[in-house]
C-alpha cells in the first residue's frame, strides 16, 4: 500500500525524538543509537530510521522487541496528537502507519560500509555509549572500512552504469 509522505513541524519532531530518548535511556540492550535518514533531513518522509549499536551477542528477539516498541511508541504519539485519520489506515493495527525501520549497526561496516557513514555523519545521536570508547572505536572502524573500500565499490558501481547504459543489465557475464 502507497502511503503519502507525512510532515511534522519542528516541535512535534523534537517531541517525538525526545520521546526516543526516554525510551533509550532504559533500553539495555541498545548500547547507542541513532536517528537518521528523511525524518531527520526532510520536511516529508515515510518512515523512521532508527541505528542500533546492541551488546553482544545479538539475538533475534531484542531485534524483533526493539522495532515492536519504537513501532508502539510512534503510532501511540500520532493516536496522542491526532494524526490518525492522515497517517494510520487502520488503528488495530500497529504496523499500518508511519514504520520505523530498525538498522543493527553492530557489523554494518562490514557488510555496508556507506551506510553506516551515512548514518554517522548525517544523524542525531538518540543514546550515548556509557564506554565512550566502544562508540569512537567503532565511528573509527566504519571509517577505516568506507575508506579501505572506496576503490572497490567505485569500480563496482562503474561496471553497473556500464551495463545499464549497454543494456546489460542481468545478462550473465560468462559463457555457459
């Protein structure tokens, strides 16, 4: 289902961060997190981006927790200031809104080194690592891992463009 893209003013966005915060603050298995992407750079978005940096060993059912009640904390605050019949198609149900999408940053910049740059550098901080030094040591290895990388995602995304502007695109590039 297409959904239009949903404004807030400047208030009831800080409201809704703060509100992130306080959940945060008692949430043990985020070690610290981020918000980021159009809800934050954006005046229109459609959904939440939410980073999380969890404790180890990340288990599936923290993850699952984790995106059930930021999903609950976002539909409760648009119910609470009437943005229901705008951006909630069905009230029963607690995914039919606005979603947030929960990123686990934990080896993000192994397996995506640009996003979690992005995340880094274009983001609010929703929760600070008590360790200080757990937080800049991996803002270090996501950097280290975008820059050692550089090269071969430039010369992936250049054989891309090439197939897309010749056509061929999905064609299989060995012979059978």
């Amino acid at each position: 289902m297409y959904l239009p893209g949903m404004t807030l003013d400047e208030a009831p966005r800080n409201e809704l961060l703060d509100r992130f915060r306080q959940y945060f603050e008692t949430c043990e298995p985020v070690v610290f997190s981020y918000a980021f992407g159009s809800f934050i750079n954006s005046a229109q978005f459609r959904d939440i981006d939410i980073g999380v940096y969890l404790v180890e060993p990340v288990k599936l059912q923290v993850i699952g927790r984790l995106q059930y009640e930021l999903q609950d904390l976002v539909d409760t605050f648009l119910m609470n200031n009437n943005y229901v019949s705008e951006y909630i198609v069905d009230p029963m149900d607690p995914f039919s809104g606005v979603p947030v999408d929960v990123v686990v940053m934990n080896d993000l910049p192994d397996v995506n080194p640009e996003l979690s740059q992005d995340i880094l550098n274009d983001s609010i901080c929703l929760k600070q690592a008590v360790d200080e030094d757990l937080q800049l040591t991996y803002r270090l290895r996501s950097l280290h891992q975008f820059e050692d990388t550089r090269y071969l995602r430039a010369l992936s995304e250049g054989a891309l463009r090439k197939r897309l502007k010749e056509k061929r695109f999905g064609d299989r590039n060995y012979e059978s």
